[in-house]
C-alpha cells in the first residue's frame, strides 16, 4: 500500500504565511489599543491628575517602574501609536533628567528600529501605496545624501515620526546604521522634552507656572525646531563644501 505523502511546503509559502500571521498580531494589538482607550491616559491633563500617585508608585518600584515604562515606549513606537510626546514629558516628570533621558533615548530607537523592520519585511507594499508622495522625497533624499539625509529628519523633524521609521523601511540602508543615527539626532530632541517634564513635574501649584526654570524649559521648546533647523543646514552646507575643497 502507497503511503499518502503530505506536500511541502515551499520556503516563500512559510514565509508568507510568517508574514501573514504577524500582520495580523499586528492589526490586533493597534485595534485593541483603540477599543481599550487607552489613548485616555496618554494626555497629561491625565498624567498631572495622576501624578502623585504614579511617583509614589516609581519611588517604591523604581527598577520596575522604569522596565515598563521601556517596554510601552517601546511598544507604542514600534506599533506607531500615538502619544510619544507626553509619555517623553511623563518620564521626565517621573523618574527625573538623566533616567528618563537614557531610557527613553534607547526604548524609542529600539522601537524605531522595530517599525522599520516590520515595514521593510512585512508592511512593504501597504507603506507604498499608503504615503507614495513623502516617501518619495524620502528615497530621493537617501539617494542624494545617504545617512546623513536620516540625521536630518532625525534633528529636524519635517516628516512625522512613525513615517519616517516605515520610509526607511523600504530603502536599502542598513537597520544598524539605522538604530545609531536615530539615536543620534533624536537625542537633542529628546532632552529637550524630558527637561520640559521634568519641570512640569515639579508644579505645585499655578503660581509655579511663571517660574523662571519652567518658562526657560517651555523657551527652549518652542525654539528647538528653529535652532536644529540651522544647525541641520550648517552641517549640510560644511557636507557639501568638503568634497568641493577637494577638486581644488
């Protein structure tokens, strides 16, 4: 008697189906995060309502307060949710400067990183037909400038966050060279905004509102874009001026 043989299957089917199955874990885990709400507590009228009883909470659990403030930063930027701003200003008020800074310095590369692989391996086709338009200049720019056309967008934030991730997803640079350089040109960025939290932390009452410290912080802010702006340009003007000093 024959025995029946079962069909293999090709390498390209599992790997479909691989695909297939995580956009679907995906899809489910950004659909549960709407059908939750838990956009709500992501605002910091929530935050500030909260604030006494989350820092009582980080001084007794510190280590775990920190460890699952990563793991949601990382999370909420690999799936591209929104809210990163106010959980940048949260950590700042929680867990004070230099933590919030390296923690979330390294959750919100790791899960820029995380978008860009999902998007290079998973998401190809739905990112180009979704954001043909910017991600054209996208390419355009990695073509002309490489790397530093990242660093750019990076300090200079033209392009939102999550599309740039899923932009460079579908270039050819390396996810490493990736990871470095966003963590380069987010950092300024991100100091800025923790310090921010970190003051608002530190309201007590709406008289602290006109602090010198917290009016500084809000300055610094709201100058930031401008002076990173310059800084880009310089940077790109001393870029192309070398290899022309060169040819003479």
């Amino acid at each position: 008697m024959t025995p029946v043989q079962t069909p293999h299957k090709t390498p390209s089917q599992t790997s479909g189906r691989k695909k297939v199955i995580l956009l679907l874990l995906l899809a489910a885990a950004v659909a549960l995060f709407f059908i939750l709400e838990l956009d709500q507590y992501l605002t910091l009228s929530y935050i500030k309502s909260q604030q006494e009883a989350l820092q009582s909470f980080t001084r007794q659990h510190t280590f775990l307060t920190l460890l699952a403030y990563a793991g949601a930063y990382i999370a909420a930027s690999a799936l591209s949710l929104p809210g990163a701003a106010v959980m940048t200003l949260a950590g700042g008020a929680l867990f004070g400067f230099w933590p919030a800074l390296v923690v979330i310095s390294f959750a919100s590369s790791i899960g820029a990183t995380l978008a860009c692989l999902v998007s290079r391996y998973v998401l190809r086709s739905w990112v180009q037909q979704r954001f043909a338009t910017p991600l054209s200049r996208i390419d355009s720019g990695i073509t002309t400038e490489g790397p530093f056309y990242l660093f750019t967008l990076r300090l200079v934030p033209v392009f939102p966050f999550f599309l740039v991730n899923l932009g460079m997803g579908l270039t050819s640079l390396p996810l490493r060279t990736f990871y470095w350089i966003s963590q380069l040109g987010m950092l300024p960025g991100t100091a800025v905004y923790v310090n921010a939290g970190r003051e608002l932390g530190q309201l007590e009452s709406l008289s602290g509102i006109l602090s010198p410290s917290l009016l500084a912080s809000f300055a610094l802010l709201g100058l930031f874009p401008l002076g990173a702006r310059l800084l880009a340009k310089r940077l790109r003007a001393k870029r192309h001026a070398g290899p022309a000093s060169r040819h003479l």
